[in-house]
C-alpha cells in the first residue's frame, strides 16, 4: 500500500485502547443528526402524545438492543451483560420517568426533555472519582443517542452492513456497535470520544484489535479512505505515513503477531521466576461475567472485585441477595483459588438514582470508600452479610478501600464482627474466618504501614490513587497528566516501605492499580517482594511471560540500584538499559519515536 498522492504524513496522539497495529484505508462512520436537537412547547392538550412518542422511542430502542444481543457472536458473548445493562438503562427511573416527567411539567418536546435529563445525569457520574465509574457516563449518553435516533427519524447506525476492509473513524462508538463488528472486514477503529476504561474499549481488547480513543476532532483530521496505521500501544495514529514509515510499521504488526500468538500459548504456564519463586497472577474484574476472561488469560484467581457497578444507575441499594448472588457466581467458579472482594469504593448515595447527598467540590478527597461506609452502617453491614455467607462457599478474602487511619480499620473490622455475631444468631451460614486486607492508596497509609501490618492479613496497593495523591496530580487534567509517573522516585520509596514492613510483619502485599499490569514494571515488583499481582486480564499473559524471564536474585539488584537514583528519566532509563534484551520481542521499540508513549 502507497500514501494517497499529495499528503503529507501527520500523527496524532490519544489513549491507547486496546494494543496492536494495523494498517489500512479509513472509513467515516456518520453520526449526523443527533446533535442537533431544538427545543419547542407542546399544547397541554398534546402533551401525552409528546409522552407516547418518547415511550414509542424507548420501545424501538429495545428491540434494536434485543436484536443485536441475538445476533452478538459467540467470542462477544461474555459482554453480551454490557447490552444487558444498556437496556436496563433504557427503562432506568433516573433516564425514563425523569424525561417524562419533564414533558409533562415543562410541557417540551421529547427530544429537548431527553437531552436535559442526559445532561444532569451525566454530571452526576463525571463527579465519580473512580475512571472507571466515570465512564458509565458513556453508556448513559449511548443509550439516550439511540432513542434520539428514533425520536428524530435518523437511521441507525449499522456496523455489520460495511462490506469492506476497513478501519473505524468516529466521533464515539456504543458497546451496541461496537459488538457489531466483523472482524474480517472491521481491522481497528479511532474515536474522537472515550477513554480506557469505556465499555467499547473493553470490548475492542476482547476482540483483539487495535483502537485508539479520545483523538478529539479525529473525524475531522482523517478523511474517508485515507490511509492510516493505528499503534494502539502507544496511542498513536498516523495519517498518510510515508514509505519508510509503512515499512517500519508493517515489520512492527508481524512482531506484534507473532510475540502474541506465543504469549497468548504461553498463558497458562505457572508465573514462576528463574530461580523457582511463584508469583501468583490474578485479574481485576467488575462483573462476574468478566472471569471467563481472567480464566482465558491464565489468571491464578481474583486480585480486586469492585463492587461498584452493582450500585449504578438504580432507584434503590442492591439487596443482601442480590450481592451474595453476584460473589457467589465467581467463587463458584474459582473454587479454591481465591477471590479478593472490595468493599463499595465510592459514594453510594451518589450513585444510585435518588441519591440525596449534597454535591462535593472535590468528590476524590470527598466522603467515598471506607468513610462513605463507616457513616451509612446498613449499606456496609449488607455489603458485609453478604461477603461473609458466600465465603462459605470458596477461598474469599475482604478488602477494605481509602484505609487512611488506625481507627477506620478498627471500625470497619468491629462491623465485620458484629455482622458475623448476628449471623451466628440467625443460624445463617457464615465464615468469619477470612483474610482482610487494606488498599494502600494514600500517603497516611504508608506512613503508618507498621501499625496498620498489626491489624491485617495483607495490604493491596493501588498505585492509581497513590500516585494521585502522592504527586497531587488529577490524570483527568490534560495540563498535568503527563506528571503522572508510577516510576517517580517518591512513589517507588514507598512501595519500598510497604513491602519491608510487610516482610517484618510477616504479612502478604498484593498490587492491583495499573503499574502491575505493565511487564516493564515485574522486575521492580518482584524485586521488592511482592508475591501476588493484579491486573486488566488481557495483561495476564504478558505478565507472567516477564516473571519467568527474571530471577529474583537481579529483581532485588535493579531494586537497590533504581532507589539510589533520584529523578523518574533516570530509573526509567536504567530499567530499559537492564531489561531491553528482555523487553527486545515486545513491540515497544517503535518508529518515529512511538516508544516514548510508553
């Protein structure tokens, strides 16, 4: 393939979504139409016919949803629940009464009231701290531009009709079109919109092909049928690249396929270090349905199960049966390996439909995770019943969030032996007997490391929020976010005292923010003395590939030599320089500098 005649090549930059390379002619997927909604009154007299038609609108919205769910392919089915939610979400009283509510009092037209409520709604999840509950603001916004769709009479967007060899340009894909895809027409796809820890990234990785998301004014940049390469390990898109380009790219894409045919092979194989130390490689989930992926990948149990999801977008708390329901599904499963469940992590009355709480003006330093629970006692003691009768049924361990004192751990296990004893009473079955731990993911913790190890069984550290409260840096913040560096020396002295004071308490230390799942990152991990990591479970393989290739005699070494050093270029440097032969088959030694997003 050639560069079309009389452009210039230009990359840009955005998040990487979903690794690999691919080169091919870009396809515009139009989305006109929606946007451009106007606001009119209604008679009082046609004001349920303005209802009608919005219920008309919701009505065709779920047979659309219901008949793309039939048609899902069988290697999409463990995300057939994203649909699931996304017509739930239709029905929503938050979404659905709320719009209603609006035409009848405001007495407006359907479409202005959809679009108001959407606006309020999705305020509400933006304020969430956590990336990946931010992101929910996606799926409220791709189920409302459906409707609107049918409201105002444009077509839908149908992704399994292109008929042709193509990649994805658009403003923002749905889960819904996302699952459309054909893998032997549909290569990668680039939106301007979405980021990380979007349900079409998601999907986009369990499909295995690359995408890059949030490239901003992308549709506008990149026209129909111009040639581009998607990198979407580092992030990038060039548009129009240049002969030498291509070929660099092409000869990247056959390493690229060839290092994850044998990694993916390779998966399965125990995480055991040169000289014979079994790391233990466990996955993050959400869901219950994202294990079949964890178990693909070659994972050795369950590091982190957020429990927030289960709290989303409903009139109501979820129910003690409902929560049991859910743990239940995974240990089940699992069995004997173990499973490490997270109390609720964010502000629950902010994240169910009616929540009444009062707006924080900054939600991340606000009353969420462990505060959040020690002052509303039923929502945790249900959380806690819960937890305790499905730890009966397999290895279940408890994870406390946002541990940044002495006294929220004594609380929290005093409720913990409180919901036990009242199990007891009830004659229900119940094991008390379970490992509890803590997130270590603020600075108090780790200065009071010592103390907290007296309390505990393990501490989970999640670098994510560490960093952000270490360095004061907001990732969401574009002027900052390049700040943000799980190699800066003030982070891994921490890390450092984490794992010495764990190793003098004799307790366990797990990772499961995202610097575990970077294989860059093991011979530091390792080296400390970690013996369990957690991660996205598409970076399972990959991880384990890196312990085997290391022994824990050099990890301790580089360790030593990284925490003399003082600046992040610096340990940055030194890591490539001791592992490049390691790290030499992975596809990160990119041209034209794509290495650097790394």
């Amino acid at each position: 393939m050639t560069p079309a005649d009389g452009n210039s090549e230009r990359q840009l930059d955005g998040i990487s979504a979903s690794p690999g390379i691919c080169i091919g002619k870009a396809y515009l997927v139009d989305k006109e139409g929606v946007d451009i909604v106007k606001q009119y009154y209604v008679q009082p007299n046609t004001v349920q016919d303005e209802v009608n038609r919005f219920k008309t609108a919701v009505k065709q919205a779920t047979e659309e949803l219901r008949a793309i769910i039939d048609e899902t392919p069988d290697d999409l089915r463990q995300h057939a629940y994203i649909l699931e939610t996304h017509m739930v979400l239709l029905k929503d009283k938050m979404l659905y009464e709320r719009t209603i509510e609006a035409i009848e009092k405001e007495k407006i037209n359907a479409e202005w009231a959809l679009k108001k409520i959407v606006a309020n709604v999705k305020g509400m999840f933006l304020e969430i701290a956590d990336a990946y509950l931010k992101e929910r603001a996606a799926d409220i916004v791709h189920v409302s531009d459906r409707i609107m769709r049918n409201l105002v009479g444009a077509e839908q967007v149908n992704i399994g009709a292109i008929d042709k060899r193509v990649i994805l340009i658009a403003d923002d894909l749905s889960p819904a079109e996302t699952s459309q895809i054909q893998l032997e027409r549909i290569m990668g796809f680039v939106t301007a919109r979405g980021g990380r820890a979007s349900h079409t990234s998601i999907i986009a990785r369990t499909l295995g092909i690359p995408a890059v998301l949030g490239l901003g004014k992308a549709t506008q940049q990149i026209r129909n049928d111009d040639l581009i390469i998607i990198d979407g390990t580092a992030g990038v898109v060039i548009i129009n690249p240049d002969e030498e380009t291509l070929l660099s790219f092409e000869e990247q894409k056959n390493r690229w396929e060839e290092y994850q045919a044998r990694i993916t092979r390779k998966g399965r194989l125990a995480s055991e270090t040169l000289d014979g130390v079994k790391i233990n490689i466990m996955g993050n989930i959400e869901l219950p349905e994202e294990l079949v992926s964890v178990l693909d990948h070659g994972g050795d149990g369950i590091g982190l199960y957020r429990t927030e999801f289960q709290y989303l977008s409903r009139p109501d708390f979820p129910s003690e049966f409902e929560l049991y329901d859910r743990y239940k599904d995974v240990v089940d499963v699992l069995a004997h390996r173990p499973v490490t469940i997270r109390t609720l992590d964010i502000n629950g009355d902010k994240a169910i439909a009616n929540g009444s709480m009062a707006d924080e003006a900054n939600p991340a330093l606000g009353l969420r995770a462990i505060r959040y629970c020690l002052k509303k006692p039923d929502v945790f003691r249900t959380q806690l019943r819960a937890i305790l009768r499905v730890a009966v049924h397999g290895n279940v361990r408890i994870l406390f969030p946002m541990i940044s004192s002495i006294e929220e751990v004594d609380a929290a296990i005093a409720y913990l032996d409180e919901t036990a004893a009242d199990l007891q009473r009830e004659g229900i079955a119940h094991n008390r007997d379970i490992e509890i731990g803590i997130m270590v993911e603020v600075p108090s913790a780790v200065a009071l490391a010592d103390l907290l190890a007296e309390k505990v069984d393990f501490f989970s550290i999640g670098t994510n929020d560490l960093i952000q409260y270490t360095l004061a840096i907001d990732r969401g913040n574009r002027e900052v976010a390049h700040l943000y560096n799980p190699l800066h020396p003030a982070i891994l002295r921490m890390i450092k005292r984490i794992c010495d004071v764990a190793a003098e308490k004799g307790i366990m230390v797990t990772m499961c923010g995202e610097m575990a799942g970077d294989p860059l990152h093991v011979p530091i991990l390792v080296g400390m003395g970690m013996s369990e990591l957690s991660m996205n479970p598409h970076a399972i393989p990959e991880v384990k590939s890196m312990v085997r290739a290391i022994s824990t005699t050099d990890a301790e070494q580089i360790v030593a030599d990284l925490l003399k050093l003082s600046t992040s270029e610096q340990i940055d440097k030194l890591l490539h320089d001791t592992y490049n032969q390691t790290l030499k088959e992975k596809v990160y030694n990119g041209h034209n500098g794509v290495a650097a997003h790394h």
